[in-house]
C-alpha cells in the first residue's frame, strides 16, 4: 500500500447500517467502510445500494440517519468529532424513512385569511377564516360545507369528536372575534356539487372580548376556550340545554331582528373560569383529562386543574407567546411559540428549570402556531409570520423540511392524516404537504 | 633639740636598714654627738627646723626660703674669677668664702660623722646639709621608688560598692519632684519661641541636601528635575549619532553600488541620501566634508528658529472615561427588531395610537383614511375614508369607550371604533350622540372656539376650531380630552369634556406658541409645551405650578412618565431634554442623538423605556429607570437604534407608541409602512 492508500484509510468510517424497517428495507448487517466526509445523502445513496444488490426492483428512496439516538445532519467525521465519538469502533447508523413532505397538493382558496385548521378528522379538514365562516373540506380537496354565524373573524376551530365516532355527522366548534363560540352539527354524507350552509346549533356567550383559542377534553364532553379578556372559560358540550334555551329566548327578544331568520338556536354559559391570566391567553391545551395548559400575552404557560378549577403549575419565559401545544414522550412536553423566532420545548416534569429543553430557531419571524405529530414523539411543526412551515425532529436542531408555498404569513398548522400538514395563511390559501412518512 | 636627734636616729635606723649603698663602713659609723649646723647660718637652721612640716606641707622647702644671690640664673663662670659671687638683696657684694683645703676637708669628713650629708651649693657658695628626710628620699628616687614611703603606688583595691540586696543601684532615695515638675524654664523658652515662629522670626528653610555625588556622564539638559525658575527649560533635540556608514572605512555592505548612486540622481532632492558612505584607505586621507558648515549653519537655525513647545500628555484609557452604564443585557426587555409590519395605507401615516389592552392599532395617514390594525397579526380591520389629512390620532384610554380621536384638516374628529361588547358599543354610541339643537349663544360677536357638530358621514362628532388643531391628548379617564391650536391667544389650548360636549379655555395667554398638551397620568396636572418651554398648570386650582426651561430650539412634542414626575420633550433640533420636574426646571439630561428633527417622543406606561423617533429614519429606544427614591436621579441608556423605516419627501418616521403592556414599540413611516419592533 502507498502512501495515498492508507491516508484515504485513515478518512474512513466502519459503519454497520441497522434499521427497525420492515424486511424488504432491511440492508445486511454486515460491518462496512465508508469514507468518513459522506453526509446525509451519501449514505442514503450506499444504503440504496444494499437495498438494491439484495432486491433488484427497489425504489431508491432517501434515509435519515441516527447516531445514539441523534440524527446525522453532518458530514460523518464532523458529526463524530462534534459529538467526540471514536472512529475507531464499528459506528452503528440505524436508518429511519427521512420525514420530509414528498407532495404539494393543491391549495383551497378562501375568500379571507385563513386563521385556523383543524386536521384531525382523516377525511375533513376544518378552517376557520377571517370572513366569519368556518368550512369543511372533504379529503382536502372539496368545499363541502360552510359554517355560518359569527360576526367577526374566526380564530380558531375544532373537531368535537374524532373521525371514527362521527356516526354520521360531524361535531363542530368555532371561536370568534365576536367573543362568541358556536358549535355546529353537520353530516358527513355530503353532496359533493354545492356548498352546504350550516347554522349554528349553540352559541357560547360569555367572553368580553375575542376568542383565540379553543381545546377539547380528551373525553369530548367540555371544552376550555383563552380569550383577550385573559381568562379561560370551560364550557359543556352537552346538556344544560333548557337553561340555555331560556337564555336563548331572552335574547332572542331582545334583538329579534338579528336571529329572525335563525333557527331556534341554544345559548350556553360557561361552566366555570379560570382566572389567572394578566394578558390575553392566546393558546389553550387539554391534553389529559385533569389538566389544562395555556399560554398567553403575559410571557407564562399556567397549568391548571380541570377539575378544581386551579392554576396547579406556571412558568414564566420572557416572551409573548402565541401557540401552545402538547405532545412528545407520554404527551407531556410543552412547545410553545411566541413573539420571537424560537419554537421552545419543556419539560414540566423536571424539577426546578425553567430553561426549555429544545429551543429551535430556524424561523425569522414570529411563530403562530406548533402541533406535536398524533403519534410520533419527536416530530412537531411550527408556523411562522415568515411565510414558512418547518418540520422538526427533537433529535436535532435543524428542521427537518421547510414548507414554503405561502406567499404570506402563515396563521395556523396542523396535521392531517397523519402523514400530512395543512397550513393556512394570510394569502387566503390552505395549502396540504403531503407524503410525509413517520413510521 | 633632743628632740631633734632621737628623729635623726630613727631616720639612721631606716637609712641603713634600707640603703646598702649609703651604708658603707666609712659613713656608716653613726656619732649622734653634735650637729654641725653652726657655720650655716640662720637659713639653714630654720630649713633644718622644721622638716617635716615642709614635707607634709610643700614639696620643696627652697621656694619658702629667699636666696641669698640675687644675680639671677646666670652662668656662674661669669663669676668664676671675681671676688664675689654675686650680690645680695641690697646690693652689696656677697664675698667669695676661702675654699679649705683638702686635707683640712679630709679631716673635717673624718671627724664629723654628717659630713657626708654637706653639699656644696655654688650659687650661694656655701655648703648646705641636706636632712636625713631628704637623703632619704633622694635615695629612694634612686631607686625609682616613690619618694615619699607613705605613698603606696600599688594599694589593693577595695571595692566598696555592695552588689547585693540592694533596690537601687546607686541610693534608694526617691526621685526628687523636680523631676516631675515641668520646667519653667524651658516652658518660658518654648513660648518663646512659639512666638516667634507664628511672628515668622524664625524661618524654616532647610538647607538644602546637595546629593554627595552626580552623575558624571549624564546629560544635564534632560535630567526631570533640571526645573528652573519661570519660564521651563526645554532641551534642543539632539542630532543623530554617526553610525556605522560614516566611517572612513564602511563595511562592504554599506556602500551603495554605483547604480544604486546614479538611482538616487532620479530621486527628489529631498529623498535623495544626505550622505553617501565612501571607503578610504586611512583616516588620513579622508577629505573635509564640504557641508560642515552649511550643516553647523542649519543646526544652528534649526536650534534658533524652531520653536520648541512642551506637550503635555497624560496617559488615560479612553475606555476610562465612559461614563458607567450598566449592560444592556441586564435592562432587556426591550423592543430590538421588528417582526411585523403593517401595511395598507398609501401615504405617509402621520400619526398612530394604540388600543389601552394593545389588542389594536389606529392609524391615521395623510391619505385621507384611518385604519384600525390587529396588533397580532397586522390585519387591517377597518377603514375610514375621511377625506382629509389625518394629522394626529388618540386613542381614548378608558378600556370602555373605543373613541378614536383624530385630527382631520383643520378639526377634530370623534369616531366610535365599534369594538368590543354590545354593552360597550352601546354606550359609547351614546356618547357620540349630539343635539343638533345644541344652542349656541351668538350674543358674542367672536366667533366661537369650539363647535360641536355632527358627523353623520362616519357617524360621530366634528369639532369646529377656529384655527387649525394640532395636537390632540385624552385624560387617563377618557372623559377629557385637550386640544392645541397653535395660535397666540387664551383659546390655544382647549379642554373639552365628552359626557357634556362642552368645551372651554381656561388658561390665559402663553409664553410662545403651544406646540402639544398633555395631561397628568394620574394627576390633574396638566403640562402645555410650547416652543420653548414647558408650562405646568393645577387643574383645580387653574394657576401655574411650573415653567420648564428647555433651551430647545423648538420643541415638537411631549411625553410624561407615568410616575407623573418626569417629563421628556423632544425638539426640531434632534434633541431630547430630560426633565425631573421635583430636581430642577432645567433638563436633567439632554440627549443629543437625532440628526434631524425629532417627531415624537413616547415613554412606556409599564416598563422603564423611553423611545424618539426621527425625521432621519431612525428610533431610538433608551432605558430610562426612574427610582421612588427621590435621592436617586433617573438612570438613562441608550439601548438600541431602530432603522428600517426609507426616507419619503425628506421625512423619516413621523411617530412611534409603546405597546401599553408589552416592550413592544410601533413606528409610523413617510414609507407609509407600520412596523412593529418587538424584544
């Protein structure tokens, strides 16, 4: 061997590839070397390359790679000198599916913005817009149904119950601007040529000023909304109807012009309030049953007691935040956008911090809205005033893909399906990425 | 006499016990018969009377005795041939005696024992015995002994000092009071003295301590020391030393080649070498230097000419001057870059206001329209055509009245936002509701200041000045509300009231032309700002409390601490005057930091921030900490420059609001862009 020879030895990297995928994606797990500057597409491409050697008709397809529980984002050799691992040993690279959205579908256009999403029934997508209407979309493609009622801008919507219990309608909420919500019954045998107008069938008074958020109980029976009046507000789904129906017609007569033409619609009160709050609560979660989560103007995220009605837990962070949600191991981390470019994840299990345990910075402007995917641990996506919707993974710090067909801010994110994010913006488009693949 | 001679035996006694010498057979042999003193006359006996009265008392008994020659201490050979020997007290010739012969000496020896003890004394011629005493001590002198037998040269010593058991050393006595006592003496001398030094008598000069030795080869001019008497001594600077290239035999490598002498010919006279180093063989044949005089010459002018001037320097640390801020790390947060921007509007927006809970902006634009923006996500909620300049916009500040004031033209105008509850939208609908019928006393020939009129247009209140309006400020009760209009007379600042739609005027005239009122954020206080100062006026009492000396060229608007106490103004100079009205009317602080004029300048109501903005494109957000010590003076730091806004026409940013509960701050450009600059 020359001299050549044993330099290019000493830049390479014995790795073992290993995989959790099923067989036919399953590379021999026999020890191999590879040049130690490869990044993340060399070794997809080397791993292709297996794949292909052991089954000629398989579809190249990208990788993502995991080091110890940490994705690779780095050449190898810097990868291992950053996380001071020794390229002595047999490294073992376990290959994931890369997670990145392989389709743009074509987006729904709206008449306004459009300030809410809700994606968690697999065939209806949910928006709320700043027109005053919520819609239904049917596999993300059709309008199908348009829910009427509010007086201002819609802020946020939400699937009351989940897609396998609709028996046969659909079960909706929707917070305003106009300080109301309004819970809507719509069926799911639709007809695919016209719009349907919907009416509200209960209207949630209570607010003094604008809804911006609103989470459902995991039992689907309440619900918890955050306001500008800067209190939190539980409500009932169900029941207490005759009370609200006094109500109803109370108001009714007061202002009979403006419900004449409605159908006989309930009003409910809230069930209870929690106070706490000095600013607006701009995002509320309900993760489990017993507590609730919210964060607001006045830079904390309080944690409450459903049942008592108490503030259980808060956090101060330094900024104003604007979205909240819970997800990641057990559902009990917290992400949380504000104010700033940083999407910031904690653990409120741990004891006496307050520093975030992940804090992604990827985005340049405000974030509005973050979801934790429905049944991966490490993936979350967040939306920003720049226009982007980033993916991320908490086993790094870079985002993992970056949804860039808005053309203006994007107001609210979610997952679809499972495999999809939907987006809404302020350039009155939903926009789907689709085919993203969490095993 | 008996008595005499029983001495003479005992002196016999002790002669021969002691001398060997004197006690030979011949004169030994003691005949104690007579004493031949006869022929010695009268001296001798008294001499021989009492000898041992004269040993005790004197060493020599001759002096008590006068001799009989008076010739003095003369050579007696003088005499040696004369008759006499000399001559006596008076004068009279004293004879030679006839010697006696030998034998007859022989025979007188033999017969008298004591002739051994006669001697012959020249100088009184005549023969003397000495004593037995005398011979004695001769020979004991002799002998080198002491010449008297009672003096012992030798005594053992006898210590009488007693070591032992003893307190004192020396005596036991107690110390004496004088010892005690101050002197009276030295207490008169040192009075004295004292005197005479407070008188200035005495005079302390030392002498001075002239160094033992110096510095033999150093330079006297440049010693530090080397100070003298007026003006200071400045040392002529030195000419350079000959190096290696001026001797008369260079190393190689300093001689230039001749190329390198020919390149200097294209040089400038004055870049050119002043000396080209030359080898020669010897010392000797080294030619004078042409230029030695003109050189000397030069010197000399240079030494003469040029003036020579000491420079002071001190060595400081620039970084030692700053004054000490605290970091700006440590006074977050504060708004630093801007994350949304509003936009709509297409002219420059002249002025904004924020909502009292931040939930909204308005807005008001040289485009005839006001706009009212959600500070969220910067949406446009509505818009009003007013068909005029929208010169100033105030927002009312009580939560439950959404009245936007706003400067259109020449008047003000009252519009009902129509935000939050029905409750509230009805009640400040009622508010805007006006009597068209409102009497009107025309029994004054002046025109009225203030018209109240409908707007049924945009559905709210005009109000109809006399002159142009140019400021607009809501009491923290919203309720009241000032307007300015900057003309000389008592009308300039009005107070209108919204509940009973009237209006009045109730200062007299001011020092100048009012240029922004505003009131009191907790007190009814009210503070008018002028061109040059600033007026504080009770509002109960309707009297000036205070007059606030700016020193501005021209103020351009106004903004109380929300303590009340602390006032900033900013002025068309690109200054900001800092006033803490309890310390001084004077500014406390005047921030030179806009190279145009300011346009507004803004505090925030909750954290310790103060904001400029400027015709230059720029906003400057400072700290400003004031302490309910009142012993502490306000803290000021400048934080950060907010740019982004472009230039339009030459105006920059027009205006710039704090968020009421966030350290957010809105500008307002000639770009007609919004921005909203967040921590």
């Amino acid at each position: 061997m020359d001299a050549g020879g044993a330099s290019d030895a000493s830049r390479q990297v014995r790795v073992r590839f290993v995989t959790k995928l099923p067989p036919p994606l399953r590379a021999p797990p026999a020890a191999i070397a590879v040049p130690a500057d490869l990044s993340r597409m060399g070794l997809s491409e080397i791993v292709n390359s297996l794949l292909l050697a052991a089954e000629p008709d398989h579809q190249a397809q990208p990788f993502d790679f995991l080091v110890d529980g940490e994705l690779v984002r780095l050449p190898l050799r810097q990868f291992l000198i950053a996380k001071g691992i020794s390229a002595e040993r047999v490294l073992e690279l376990e290959y994931v599916k890369a997670v990145a959205p392989r389709k743009q579908e074509e987006p729904c256009p709206h008449d306004d913005w459009v300030s809410a999403v809700d994606g968690s029934n697999p065939s209806f997508i949910l928006t709320g817009c700043y027109d005053g209407l919520a819609r239904i979309w049917k596999d993300g493609a059709v309008c199908t149904q348009v829910l009427e009622g509010h007086s201002g801008a819609i802020t946020s919507t939400r699937f009351i119950n989940k897609g396998v219990e609709t028996k046969g309608s659909l079960h909706v909420v929707t917070g305003s601007k106009d300080r109301s919500l309004r819970l809507f019954k719509c069926e799911t045998s639709v007809n695919m040529d016209y719009q349907k107008r919907v009416g509200a069938y209960k209207i949630l008074r209570g607010h003094t000023s604008s809804v911006q958020s609103i989470s459902i109980d995991p039992s689907r029976n309440m619900l918890c909304s955050g306001s500008w009046d800067s209190t939190i507000k539980l409500w009932a789904v169900e029941g207490s109807e005759e009370d609200g129906d006094t109500v109803s017609l109370k108001k009714r007569r007061m202002n009979s012009d403006s419900s004449g033409p409605e159908e006989s619609q309930l009003e409910g009160s809230a069930t209870s309030t929690l106070l706490g709050h000095t600013q607006c609560v701009t995002a509320v979660a309900w993760p489990e049953q017993q507590t609730i989560y919210s964060a607001s103007w006045d830079h904390s995220v309080r944690q409450w007691d459903a049942e008592t009605v108490k503030e259980t837990w808060n956090m101060v962070c330094g900024k104003a935040l604007n979205c909240l949600d819970c997800g990641g191991e057990g559902s009990s981390l917290i992400a949380a956008g504000g104010s700033d470019p940083v999407l910031r994840v904690w653990d409120p299990r741990k004891p006496g911090t307050l520093a975030p345990i992940f804090q992604f910075s990827s985005h340049s402007s405000w974030i509005t809205a973050c979801k934790w995917h429905p049944s991966s641990w490490f993936h979350l996506i967040s939306s920003s005033f720049d226009g982007k919707v980033m993916l991320w993974d908490l086993r790094t710090a870079w985002p993992l893909a970056s949804v860039d067909s808005h053309k203006d801010k994007v107001l609210c994110a979610d997952w679809w399906k499972g495999d999809s994010v939907i987006s809404g913006g302020a350039d009155s488009k939903l926009c789907i990425s689709s085919g993203i693949e969490i095993v | 006499m008996g008595h005499n001679e029983g001495e003479h035996e005992q002196e016999r006694d002790d002669l021969s016990a002691d001398d060997s010498l004197w006690s030979d057979d011949v004169w030994s042999e003691g005949d104690e018969g007579s004493l031949s003193f006869e022929d010695s006359g009268e001296g001798s006996e008294a001499e021989s009377d009492e000898p041992e009265e004269a040993a005790v008392e004197s060493d020599s008994s001759e002096d008590e005795v006068a001799p009989k020659n008076t010739v003095g201490d003369v050579p007696l050979e003088w005499y040696k041939n004369e008759e006499h020997i000399g001559y006596d007290i008076s004068g009279r010739k004293i004879k030679k005696r006839d010697r006696e012969g030998r034998i007859e000496a022989y025979l007188r020896n033999a017969d008298d024992a004591k002739n051994w003890r006669k001697i012959y004394d020249e100088y009184n011629d005549e023969e003397v015995q000495i004593t037995k005493e005398e011979a004695k001590i001769i020979s004991r002198m002799l002998k080198g002994k002491t010449p008297h037998t009672n003096v012992d040269p030798y005594p053992d010593y006898v210590d009488w000092f007693e070591y032992d058991d003893k307190g004192h050393p020396l005596s036991s006595a107690p110390e004496p009071k004088r010892r005690f006592v101050p002197s009276k003496w030295e207490q008169k001398k040192v009075v004295k003295l004292v005197r005479a030094i407070r008188n200035g008598w005495i005079k302390f000069d030392k002498p001075k301590e002239e160094p033992n030795f110096y510095h033999l080869w150093g330079d006297e001019t440049d010693t530090a020391d080397n100070k003298r008497q007026g003006l200071s001594y400045i040392p002529a600077p030195k000419p350079n030393l000959p190096g290696h290239e001026e001797s008369y035999n260079p190393s190689v490598e300093y001689i230039p080649t001749q190329e390198e002498i020919d390149s200097y010919q294209l040089m400038y006279e004055e870049d050119r070498p002043k000396f080209i180093p030359r080898r020669f063989e010897s010392l000797r044949s080294v030619p004078a230097y042409e230029k030695a005089l003109r050189e000397g010459f030069d010197r000399c002018l240079d030494l003469y000419l040029c003036p020579r001037t000491r420079k002071k320097r001190i060595n400081i640390n620039p970084e030692s001057l700053k004054p000490k801020l605290p970091s700006k790390k440590d006074l977050r947060p504060y708004p630093k870059t801007c994350y949304l921007e509003f936009k709509g509007h297409s002219a420059p927006v002249k002025s904004l206001s924020v909502e009292i809970t931040g939930q909204w902006i308005a807005s008001g634009s040289s485009d005839g329209t006001i706009r009212i923006w959600e500070v969220e996500t910067g949406r446009c909620l509505k818009v009003w055509n007013v068909g005029g300049d929208v010169r100033h916009i105030a927002w009312n500040p009580a939560p439950d009245r959404p009245i936007l004031a706003a400067i259109v033209d020449h008047d003000l105008l009252l519009l009902n936002v129509e935000v939050g509850s029905e409750e509230v939208q009805m009640k400040s609908k009622e508010l805007l509701r006006i009597d068209e019928s409102a009497p009107e006393d025309d029994a004054d020939d002046k025109k009225p200041a203030v018209r109240w009129v409908k707007n049924e247009k945009l559905d709210g209140i005009t109000l109809i000045h006399h002159k142009a309006v140019s400021n607009v400020d809501w009491h923290f009760k919203g309720d009241y509300f000032t307007t300015v209009v900057p003309s000389g007379d008592t009308r300039a600042v009005l107070l209108h009231q919204l509940s009973k739609k009237h209006s009045h005027h109730p200062f007299s005239k001011l020092p100048g032309l009012p240029v922004a009122a505003a009131f009191h954020p907790s007190q009814k206080m009210f503070f008018v700002a002028t061109k040059k100062f600033v007026q504080v006026y009770d509002l109960q009492k309707a009297q000036l409390v205070k007059k606030l000396e700016s020193g501005l060229r021209e103020i351009s608007s106004i903004s109380i601490h929300p303590g009340g106490d602390n006032v900033i103004v900013g002025s068309k100079d690109g200054k900001l005057c800092w006033f803490d009205t309890d310390l001084s009317t004077r500014p406390y602080k005047t921030l030179k930091t806009h190279s145009k004029d300011i346009t507004s300048v803004t505090f925030h109501r909750k954290y310790p921030l103060f904001a400029s903005s400027s015709e230059d494109c720029s906003v400057y957000v400072f700290h400003g900490m004031v302490y309910s010590d009142l012993n502490q003076n306000p803290l000021i730091v400048p934080l950060e420059i907010l740019r982004g806004h472009s230039s339009s026409d030459g105006r920059g940013v027009l205006d710039c609001k704090f968020h009421p509960k966030q350290p957010w701050l809105f500008t307002a450009g000639a770009d007609s862009v919004i921005r909203l600059y967040c921590d």
